[in-house]
C-alpha cells in the first residue's frame, strides 16, 4: 500500500516515476526525430528496473562504465551493452569472455595493449567476435587517442584480429564542444574513407548537450546518462528545469543551532561534495532563498538568504543534489514516488559496480 513521503525515515533518496518515464520518453522522441540512436549509460541509476523501462521505450540497449555493472545488468536481463571503459588485466578479462557469452557485448580501447588482451582472451574462447569501438578524444581531455591517424592504425589492428572486429569509434566530449566532436569525427571518417575502412557507427555521449545532438553530421548513436534523473547542474546547464528533476534527497533538520543557520542530517555521505560549478550543494525545494553552504560526512548546513525562512526542527527537506550520479551509487535503494506517495522500494543493484 503507498505510503506517505514524510513517512520514510531519512536521509532517503526519492525518485519520482512521472518524471522519471517523461524523460525518458522526451530523449527517445528527439532521438528518432532525428534520425540517431540511443543508447542510455545506466551509471545514473543503476537499476535494472529503469534499464528495462529504457529499452522499452525505444532504446537500442545500454551502455555500462565498469564490468561489474555490465554483469549486474546481464544477469537482469538486458542483452546488448555496450561497454566504454579499457579492460585490462587477466581475471577482468577472464571474466569479459564470460559476459560475451551471455550478451551481445562491444567494448572500448584507447591502446594497442588493451586490443592485444582482447585478441589473446578471445582466441578459442568459441564466442562471436568482440565488437571493438576505438575511443577518441575528441576535447574531453580524458582517455581516447589524439589523432585520426591514430584511430586508423587501432582500427587496422582491430581488423587484423580473427576473433575481434570493428564496431566504429566512440567518444565523450567535453559539455559545450559538440560542435569541436563533430569536426575531429568528420576528419576521423575522411581518413577512414581514404583508406577504405568503413565506419560502421559512431557513438558519443553526454547529457548536458542532448538537445543538440540532433546537429552533428558525424554520429550515429548517444549515450546520455544524467538525463534520466537531471540534476542541478544539468538544470545549470539548461538540459532541464528544476520541475523535470525526477531525483531528489529528502532529509530532516535535526539543530538551529543560531537563527540564520539549521542542520541536516544529510552530509557528504548522502549529497556528495560536488559542486560542479554550482553555488552550495543543492538546491532546495520551498526554501530556494536558503543555501546548503557546508557539508561534513553526515551534517549538512543550511544559511538563509536576506529575509528568507529556515525550515524547523524536525521538519523535512527535498533537495535537488548537484549531481545525481554519485547520490545513487550511495544508497542501498531508492523509494519510487508518485504524487506525494511512495509506491515502490527499489534496491539499487549496482551500486558499488566499480570494479
């Protein structure tokens, strides 16, 4: 039976259904309007429930940062995923043989030694050939190699490999340089072109810039993450409003301790440090003039504004955290809201998936 929200004990991590479905179903309709596929990256969630909701929606499968995460989620039963992260060392690898025989799995190198770990694991592994992306930086200044000449030779190796085959290029941009991403992949396929190598995809990712992804010529599937909760710096960012935020905390203020400053019981270990640019560590809904100004591991702290109200003793709080990736992979499960009613408990099956 639905519960109250002000019935749950806090902190708590609250995940509104409604707007979580319609943000979904907001970046499915603006991908195949405009011709690309999509590709969700589950390290937002972390659910296998909202895995399933995406592909429903018209997703072409899921995208996983770390192995663990990826076996989390083929075990629920998603079957193609797409791993973006280098793979090294023999029991990793070990264990990536075995999830390509559960999934239709393609990975990532940035190196040769990462393209030769998987030539050598899947030799007489009796698997189908590992689909290899070549990963690029495109501005991100993260992994990726520097060069389209670089992308070619790996490509080339790629194809030399009887149990391995090219999947295309892939790459995170860096939020705002889209357009710089766009440039350095058409001058990736013009070197591909010239040397007869077709490109079969091109994947690329990130939230903050979805909304333009329809204007990239040299891209064929996104990756977006965030979108499906959106935070506050993706609000910052202008990919959604305060409203479209489907995640938020909800804590107790235990002590006022003077009249222009109250505690929470939600510190680093329940918002996160991350500022990402903002201005405190969340916004707070019904007390927007008040700022969240100091975090320690399980306090948090609350100024008012010229003027502004401070939430009493024992009331609760919702706050929308900075950034809604890290809050998920701290909590143990998430409750499902709709409409001021808790509907749902979900255990968070991956978090912790670092490995």
């Amino acid at each position: 039976m639905p519960i109250s929200i002000d019935m749950l004990d806090t902190p708590a991590v609250l995940v509104d259904l409604d707007k979580a479905q319609a943000n979904i179903n907001r970046a499915q309709r603006y991908a195949s309007a405009h011709g690309f596929c999509l590709r969700p990256h589950i390290k937002t969630h972390k659910l296998s429930f909202f895995a399933h909701r995406q592909v429903e929606a018209g997703a072409v499968g899921i995208t996983c940062q770390k192995l663990t995460e990826a076996e989390i989620m083929a075990q629920a039963g998603l079957s193609d995923i797409l791993l973006t992260y280098n793979i090294i060392g023999a029991h990793k690898l070990g264990r990536l043989v075995n999830l390509a025989r559960q999934v239709n799995l393609s990975v990532v190198a940035d190196n040769l030694p990462v393209i030769e770990g998987y030539d050598r694991v899947t030799a007489g592994a009796d698997i189908p050939a590992l689909r290899v992306f070549v990963e690029c930086d495109t501005g991100g200044n993260r992994c990726g190699v520097q060069t389209a000449q670089e992308a070619l030779t790996l490509a080339q190796r790629i194809l030399a490999a009887p149990n391995l085959c090219f999947g295309g290029l892939m790459t995170y941009p860096a939020s705002g340089k889209q357009a710089q991403a766009d440039e350095w992949l058409g001058q990736a396929r013009a070197a591909f072109d010239a040397a007869g190598i077709g490109v079969p995809a091109i994947t690329v990712g990130g939230t903050p810039d979805m909304w333009t992804a329809g204007d990239m010529r040299n891209m064929t599937e996104y990756r977006p993450g965030t979108y499906i909760y959106m935070d506050r710096s993706q609000v910052a960012a202008g990919a959604a409003t305060i409203e479209e935020c489907a995640l938020s905390v909800l804590a107790t203020v235990i002590s006022r301790p003077t009249e222009n400053r109250v505690i929470i019981d939600a510190g680093t270990k329940t918002l996160t440090s991350d500022l990402l640019g903002q201005d405190g560590y969340g916004h707070i809904i019904g007390h927007e003039d008040s700022r969240i100004t100091a975090l320690s591991e399980e306090h948090g702290t609350i100024r008012s504004g010229e003027g502004a109200s401070l939430p009493a003793i024992g009331e609760k709080v919702r706050i929308i955290p900075n950034h809604a990736c890290v809050v998920t992979n701290m909590f143990d499960h998430v409750y499902l809201v709709s409409d001021g009613r808790v509907i749902d408990r979900l255990p968070v099956v991956a978090r912790g998936g670092v490995s």
